[in-house]
C-alpha cells in the first residue's frame, strides 16, 4: 500500500473541533463571551450546525434514570438505529456516548498504520489518529483504491463544506480496503439530511466502519449518543472496547424513540431545508458567496470574513471562524424570525448589503 507524503502531514484539518483536544470549536458561547462581552438582547448562536428545533424531551420513564440499561435496552436502541440507517442488522450497530468517542476509540483498535484523512474535514479526526501512534497525511480528494493507504477518513456530508462522495465510490473504495486488510472510516454525521448518500448498508463486505451522530440532525447534541455502524468483526470489538453500559439509560429510551419517530424526521428535513433557503437569501443579500454546506449550515468565503465575524460578536451573533483559512465562515441555521432579523441586520451593518425581507420567516 502507497504510504502517505510525509510533506502533506498535518495534526487539524480545519472544521469544527472538540474541546477534548485543546482546538477551537464551535458552541462555546463563554468564549464568545469572554471576547465580546454579553450582548444585551442576549446570544443567537449559529456556530454549530446543529439543528436548532430538536426533537422534544417528554417526561422519560424513571427506570430510565434509576437503573442501569438492560441488555435488551441496548438491543432495541441497536435496532432502531439499524432500521434508521440502513444497517444490515442490529449486531453490526454499536452505540457510544457520542461519535467523538468512536473517533478517539478506533484508532486504538487498529494496528499502527498509514492514515490518510481527506480534508479539510472536521478536526477531530487527524489527531486521534495521531494520538494512537498512527501516520497520519492530509488528503485533499479520495485517494484511488490502488495507491489508499492502509486507513482512509472521510466526512461524507463533509464538514465545513458539505462536500459528498458518491456512495459507489466509497463502496468500491471499501471493497479495496477490505481486500487487503485496510479500512475506509466514513463520517456521516451530516447524513441524516441525505440519506441517499449513506454507505450503511454496505458495512458486511468488511473494510469500512461507518460513524453516525444523533444530536445534529435531532437536536440533542448534549444527551451524547452517537453509533457505529460495522460488520460483525468490527461491531463486535468496537462494542467490548465500550463495555457493559456504553450510553445512559435517558439516551437509551429518548434515542430509541426518536430513531423510530418517521415523521418528525421528515418534518425536520423539509422545515431545515427551507430555513436554509431563507439564510442562502440573507447571506446574498450582504454580498456573501456560498461555497458549501449542507441544510443545518451554509459556508461563505470572503476576504473581510474576520472583521463580519468580529462586527457579528459585538451584535450577539456567534459564528465559526477557522484559524486555518481565515477567509471562512459557516453559519447555522436561525431558530426563528427574530433571529433572522438580527442576523440580517448585522450582516446589512457589516458589510454593506442590503436588509432582506424576512417576515416569513417560521
């Protein structure tokens, strides 16, 4: 297998980040605070690209958080996600306290390899790799299944700029890896938006692990719960890795609701693809291009993105920044009308674009 160039080395692809590893992230409003003060109509965070209508918390049975999950509790969250993702059964899925920890985990499954993470990409991703004693090599494009290295990475939605792959490619690429004793790592934490571009389903052939995150698309990024998705090899370590009780009893009885709940999620798909319709019309109106995204965010590219992004602070506004290309900016998605006022008023203000029309807004 073709080892990656050294030269192209890099410890953080540029994308959102955890605080685990010391880099800048988005979400973190005391810091926003702390730089800008505390803005007197209060935070409108769009930094993340969460989705800022989540699915609702109803009163959860109290065995939920008074005893510890039983193995049938895991058995039909498994499920659920199974059905939801396109798994090609429940044993191949495995549930974590949130993705972050898969992506830290499965590097200390895997032998000291070559990694290549094709990026810029969420951040997170190159220095667990790193972290594990892997050789690790940023990639801007897939690499062709003869010269991959032994482990390729790749966000699909990608994060910041939602780029995707198509599925057929991933899956060839897969069948490669899987021939030679590699493995591809697909992040899908954006997918459930666009299920069409999962690679779920095609986990059995083995050389591919597939990472899914439940709080984005639902809203719940702080209950933790994030799944693999692999052949039974694979699942089977991953989950003896995470032991007897890998998430809590409330994420157990809320996921295994919601994963099943088909139409609230076919709501949420149609409401955040118009909420992102009307913030594509605000972020024209003041003169900002969109080069990228998905429904939960939008990415612009402009020379005077650290100066909006300062101007958007004063106002209250949080949103991402990257050290890495500091012409970048993302946006999520405004929770409401007032919040698409604000936004598009303080762009007006900062840029010198006009104020477009928002009362529509939901």
């Amino acid at each position: 297998m073709t080892r990656p160039d050294p030269d192209s080395r890099q410890t953080s692809p540029a994308g959102d980040s955890p605080t685990g590893g010391g880099q800048a992230h988005g979400g973190d409003l005391a810091a926003a605070a702390a730089r800008f003060g505390e803005p007197a109509a209060g935070w409108i965070d769009l930094s993340t690209g969460i989705n800022p209508w989540p699915y609702p918390v109803d009163a959860l049975p109290p065995e939920a958080w008074t005893r510890l999950p039983g193995a049938a509790d895991i058995v039909s969250l498994r499920a659920a996600a199974a059905r939801r993702y396109g798994a090609p059964g429940a044993d191949r899925v495995v549930p974590a306290p949130g993705t972050e920890s898969l992506i830290r985990l499965l590097p200390c499954l895997v032998p000291d390899s070559c990694v290549a993470v094709v990026g810029p990409t969420y951040g997170g991703h190159a220095p667990a790799w790193e972290a594990a004693g892997h050789v690790v090599a940023s990639l801007a494009d897939l690499p062709a299944p003869s010269a991959a290295p032994a482990v390729v990475v790749v966000t699909n939605p990608n994060n910041p700029d939602g780029r995707c792959h198509d599925p057929s490619t991933l899956e060839a690429l897969a069948v490669v890896q899987a021939a030679r004793g590699g493995l591809l790592v697909v992040d899908e934490a954006f997918a459930d938006l666009t299920p069409e571009t999962s690679v779920a389903g095609a986990v059995d052939g083995g050389g591919l692990v597939v990472l899914r995150s439940f709080g984005k698309t639902y809203g719940l990024a702080g209950l933790r719960l994030g799944f693999a998705v692999a052949d039974r090899a694979l699942a089977g370590r991953l989950a003896a890795a995470l032991g007897s009780w890998p998430v809590s009893g409330p994420a157990i009885a809320l996921g295994t609701r919601a994963l099943a709940d088909d139409a609230w999620l076919a709501a949420i798909r149609a409401r955040c693809a118009e909420a992102r319709g009307r913030l594509d019309g605000i972020l024209a109106a003041a003169g900002l291009a969109v080069v990228g995204g998905t429904d939960l965010f939008r990415l612009v590219e402009d020379a005077r993105a650290p100066a909006i992004a300062a101007a958007l602070g004063r106002a209250g506004l949080h949103v991402r920044d990257f050290a890495r290309f500091p012409d970048r900016l993302r946006f999520g998605l405004p929770p409401d009308a007032e919040a698409e006022a604000r936004l598009a008023e303080a762009l007006a203000a900062a840029t010198g674009g006009r104020t477009p029309d928002t009362e529509h807004s939901s």
